[in-house]
C-alpha cells in the first residue's frame, strides 16, 4: 500500500487474535420485501438507504419516523453502531476501481451524490456511535461514520481533493454543521463551469460535511455466529444442524422458548421441553431465544 502524500510505502504494526475463520463474512438473504438479513450477525438491514443528506440530530428523529410508520412492517428500527456499519463494506468496490458503492450492490441500493471535487461518488452514512473529543474533555460534538465512496481530503502539500483514505474508512463528522468546527478550511472547485464547495480540517484535510446519509438497521437476533451443538451455562441444544429433533438439556425451573425465522417473525413457543420435534419446519436458518429467571440468550439453529 503506498502512502497518497509520500509516495512510499505504508508499513504498520500489527496484532494476532485468533477465533471463528468466518468472521467478517457476509451472509446476506434478500427477504423479498426490501429488507436484507445478513444470518452472520443477525441484523435486518433496509435494502434502501433514506436518499437524503442529513445532519446526526435530524438522522435520529428521521428513523423515529419510520418507526412510528411502521417502515417495511417493522417499528423496531435504529441508526447501526459503527461496527455494524463496518460489517456491511465490500472492500471489492470503489468508485475509481469500478465505479460502485463499497457494498455488495447485489443486495443493497446506494445513493448516488455529486462530491465536493464535482465528481459522481456515493454518501457518507452516519451511525449511533459517538466520536470522543480530541482532548478527552468537554462535549462530544461529532459522532463516527462510514464512506461508501470517496473518503475525500485536501492535503495542504497536494492542494486539490483527493480519496486520501478509501472508500470504506471510518470517520467523525460535526453532529450539526460543517463550519462548527473553527478550524475548518473552505474550498471551492469549479467543474464544467458549476461551483463546488467543501470544508476541510486536519493535516489530511478530511472533507467535513456534517449532512450525510442513513441505512437502517434492525436486530433479528442478538447471537453473532453459528455454534455447533451449543453449550452456555447449564444449557445444551444439539445437534445443530438438525434434520427433525433438537434435544435441549437445561437447568429445572421454568424455561421459555422461542423460534423466530430470519424476517424475526415468531414461529414457535414453548416452555419447560426437552426435546421438541420440528420436521414440519422448512430447511433454513432459524434463531432460539431461551429464557428464564438466570438466562436470556438466542442462538443459531440450521434446519437441514
């Protein structure tokens, strides 16, 4: 990777961790009514995004709206964290590599924008994580997002926009306006005769725009992963996949049950089972939410 203000190499340290080889990957189910299920973390995700630029405030209260609309049959929609957001990037795709959104376009609709250079590019999205000030102190006053497109800056020592950091980076924007910030630095580029302007800060010059977009997000399910057969605690579910039973061994006491599908619709409940027969089920994906007085957890069951 080579740096776009040295020209030299990047090199960076890095950290070893080890876990599921899955992690990362998508596993995206197109429900047929504008919604998608990603079945590898759980989340319900609007195929659309809200075609608008918004400051984070006004974001907010625009997904309350749709919630009390009832938006696509659902009124349990919010802003994804920054993580989640994350989760949904395709590192595939880029405006000047192919032109595309950085999201698998065979599920997901982006936006299409003008940017500050005058170039045709894809939004910034907000989400719900807050961004820590720079000295630890005081308000937060900025709140994180993800570039779908261009992640646009203007560094002093090039002296034009330029995507200094790649379509998938994760950065702040003022919660309200552009020009909040004090320190921000104005620029106007002229493209075919129309006049574009753009704020800049900090020694990249990251674009500052303070009104970007909104993909809502739902959770379908709070378990992230497929576990085999499945111990927690004093609980056991097996086998997983299954053909027609699941046995479940659990601790004595009064035990709920619960089997949504992958749109959260609930298909099934029960207390107190051991073994529950479930032949009738079509093969798929299907999530178990288990609670009692000590346990309130859901895991991922495959119906073969």
């Amino acid at each position: 990777m080579i740096d776009a203000l040295s020209g030299l190499p990047k090199t960076f340290y890095f950290q070893l961790v080890r876990g599921p080889l899955t992690y990362g990957h998508n596993n995206f189910v197109d429900n047929g009514n504008q919604t998608i299920t990603d079945t590898e973390t759980g989340l319900m995700w609007s195929k659309n995004d809200n075609n608008s630029a918004l400051n984070w405030s006004d974001a907010l209260i625009w997904v309350q709206t749709q919630n009390t609309a009832n938006y696509l049959g659902y009124n349990d929609w919010r802003m994804p964290d920054v993580k989640e957001l994350q989760s949904i990037v395709n590192y595939s795709n880029s405006p000047d590599y192919n032109s595309l959104p950085a999201i698998d376009v065979n599920y997901f609709n982006c936006s299409s924008i003008t940017n500050e250079n005058g170039q045709s590019d894809f939004p910034y999205y907000w989400s719900s994580s807050t961004h820590a000030p720079y000295n630890l102190t005081g308000n937060a006053t900025e709140a994180d997002y993800v570039a779908f497109g261009r992640a646009l800056g203007w560094p002093t020592t090039i002296g034009s926009w330029i995507d200094v950091h790649g379509a998938g980076a994760q950065r702040s924007d003022p919660k309200i306006t552009a020009n909040f910030n004090p320190g921000a630095t104005v620029h106007t580029v002229i493209v075919g005769g129309i006049t574009y302007t753009g704020y800049s800060w900090g020694p990249q010059g990251d674009a500052i725009r303070a009104a970007n977009y909104v993909r809502l997000v739902r959770n379908v399910s709070n378990t992230v992963g497929l576990n085999e057969d499945y111990e927690k605690g004093k609980f056991k579910i097996y086998p997983n996949p299954f053909i027609d039973k699941i046995s479940i061994k659990g601790e004595s006491g009064s035990t709920n049950y619960f089997l949504t599908n992958v749109l959260g619709e609930t298909i099934w409940e029960g207390a107190n089972i051991e073994q529950k027969c479930f032949s009738a089920l079509e093969a798929g994906l299907y999530f178990l939410r288990i609670n009692n007085q000590s346990s309130d957890f859901t895991i991922k069951l495959i119906k073969e």
